[in-house]
C-alpha cells in the first residue's frame, strides 16, 4: 500500500507542476495596474506591455492584433495591458506621453519600446528583434 501511495503522490506532484508552468505561460493579456505590475514585469523573463487608454481609437485598433500575438507567444512571452487612465504613477514612471506605447521588458527592465498603432507585422518583427537582443 504505501508503494501506491507514493506513486499517487508523485502523479499529483506532476499534475501540480503541469498546471504551474500552464498558468505561466499565458496567452491572454493580463490587465495590469498598480497592485500588479512590478510583480508581473519581474516574474516574466520577456514581458510586452500596452500602455493604452478606454477613448483612444488606435489602442482599440491593436488590441485585437495584441491578443493574437499574446497567444502567438505563449510561453515565450507575457503580455499585459496598463490602462494610463488609470495608473497615472505608472505611465509617469515610463515616461508615457502618447499611446499606444508598447514597452518590452527583460528581466523586468524596459528594454525597448515602439509608439503608435501598428500592423501586427511590425509589432512582430519588434518583438522578434528585441528576443533576439535578449
């Protein structure tokens, strides 16, 4: 008995660490504010951040494009949305003066950033140049 018991409590050690490394790797962008964001941009090795705002009308036309590349990137890299409105302090901080802002951080530190709306594309091709610096 205590042979299966200890193989049941592996399985379940499997099944925990499974689930772990599933939540990690998200595919939807985490809506981030100030409660939430250091911890997000330090625990993510690659993180891209949308610094947007509700009435702005190019931050609604990428965020459709955001989510794609969120699940695109799954695993390799979090995504997240600041809402400015919102989180003065932090848009402040990163110096946030139009949006949509796109920041890539590594290992919590703001690498690079684009402005504007862009096509996937180049946002892509942004996100590929930054990996590859990494």
């Amino acid at each position: 008995m205590d042979e299966l018991e200890e193989i049941r409590r592996r399985k379940l050690m499997e099944l925990m660490k499974m689930a772990e490394r599933k939540e990690s790797s998200l595919s939807t962008p985490v809506k981030l504010d100030s409660g939430n964001f250091e911890e997000f941009i330090r625990k993510n090795e690659y993180a891209v951040v949308d610094f947007w705002a509700e009435w702005c009308m190019p931050c609604r036309y990428i965020a459709p494009v955001f989510e794609e590349l969120a699940r695109e990137y799954s695993g390799k890299v979090a995504f997240g949305k600041l809402n400015v409105d919102e989180n003065h302090s932090i848009a402040a901080r990163f110096g946030i003066s139009a949006i949509p802002t796109l920041i890539f951080f590594k290992n919590g530190k703001a690498v690079d950033q684009i402005v504007g709306a862009m096509p996937k594309k180049e946002i892509k091709m942004w996100i590929e140049v930054n990996l590859q610096r990494a």
